[in-house]
C-alpha cells in the first residue's frame, strides 16, 4: 500500500470512529481558542477546561486581556503549570493582536507565528479550526499516530506537517488530526498501545512488527 492509499484509508477509518472531530479544549471566539491552546502546552485539555471559565469571565477578548495586569492572570492560570511565561504570552498577544491587526486575530500561519508564545502548532489550529482552512496540527498524538502507521518516518513536527499536508486530502486534514487525538487517547496510547481493538491495525506498520 503506497502511502497516499495509506492516508486515505486511515483518514476513513477515523472518520467512520469518530464522526463528531471537534476540538476539546473550550472556547467562544477566535481569541479565546488562541488563549485556550497556549495554556494547553504541557498541560491536558481537561485542565486547561477548568481554568479558562474564569480567565474568560474577567478577560473575554483580546481588549481586555491586553489591559490585564500579568501578575493576575498568573494567579488565574496557575494550574497550568508554566503559568509565569503563559500570562506574560497571553497579554503580549492579546496586546499585539490589538495594536497590529486591529483587534482581530490573524488569518494565516505566518501571522499568527508573530505573536507571543504562538508556534506552528497553534497556528494551524486557529487557521484550521476558526477559519476553515486546510491544517495539520502536528501535536503528540498525530505525531506517534503517523509514525506508528509508516506515513512518515520523523518526529520532528515541521516535517509531519509538511509530509501530512502532502497526503491528506485538504479538505479532511483539520479533522483527521482532531480525530487523531481522540485516537490516541481512547487506542493508540503512548505506552500501551491497544494494537488488538485498533480500527487501523490491518495498514499499521507498527502492528506488522509487532506481529512479526
């Protein structure tokens, strides 16, 4: 199976899986999805999801955040470990997105890289997420996920981003990362991976080796 074939059946796989990709981390607005990715670096979605109700109650957009004072949202955001360059990333951003590009957050990856604390990662996540365009949000999960399958053979996550951007249908990349995330919490884990029960086993390199 070349690796085209091989994407496009995993891409069906997980959609037949997990129809409903959404993202899992809570949000309102395009600014509070920025804010919400940042804080989840290092720290798990369902945690960042207990933090940001109130961060978002006293900071709702990019306006008010950018008048926060940074020691405040320190002790908001404290649970989420690294709170200290999270808060002074948030405000920078938030400040930024209001004195560069008028209140609005950016559209496009290398925009969205000129902020605070904001990678590729992110980026694509905003670009694909909020504004419908094609993205691959090379996180852990789609990392191992990609390894595992053969579809490409690094873990840096420039490379699988540009390698995955190549084979997945544009219009199913944001989607199918999502989808791998639900995968490799729920399947795929990092350590034990429940190879018997995994929908992708019959195209998974790392299974065949398993086997044999």
């Amino acid at each position: 199976m070349d690796l085209r074939t091989k994407a496009a059946a995993a891409v069906a796989a997980l959609r037949e899986l997990y129809p409903d990709a959404l993202c899992s981390l809570d949000f309102e607005s395009p600014f509070q999805l920025l804010a919400a990715t940042r804080l989840s670096a290092q720290c798990t979605d369902a945690r960042v999801n207990l933090v940001t109700p109130a961060l978002f109650a006293k900071y709702p957009d990019a306006s008010s955040m950018a008048q926060a004072d940074v020691s405040d949202v320190e002790q908001i955001i404290r649970s989420c470990g690294f709170y200290r360059q999270k808060a002074k990333d948030l405000v920078g951003t938030a400040a930024k997105i209001m004195s560069d590009f008028g209140g609005e957050v950016p559209d496009t990856i290398e925009l969205l890289t000129t902020l605070p604390g904001v990678g590729r990662k992110t980026a694509n996540l905003i670009v694909g997420d909020v504004y419908g365009k094609p993205a691959v949000v090379a996180d852990t999960h789609l990392i191992r996920i990609s390894n595992r399958l053969g579809l490409v053979n690094t873990k840096d996550p420039y490379k699988v981003e540009l390698a995955l951007k190549d084979l997945l249908p544009p219009e199913e990349s944001n989607n199918y990362c999502h989808r791998n995330v639900l995968h490799g919490r729920a399947v795929c884990d990092a350590r034990k991976p429940r190879c018997e029960e995994c929908t992708l086993r019959a195209f998974c390199t790392y299974y065949e080796q398993l086997k044999g």
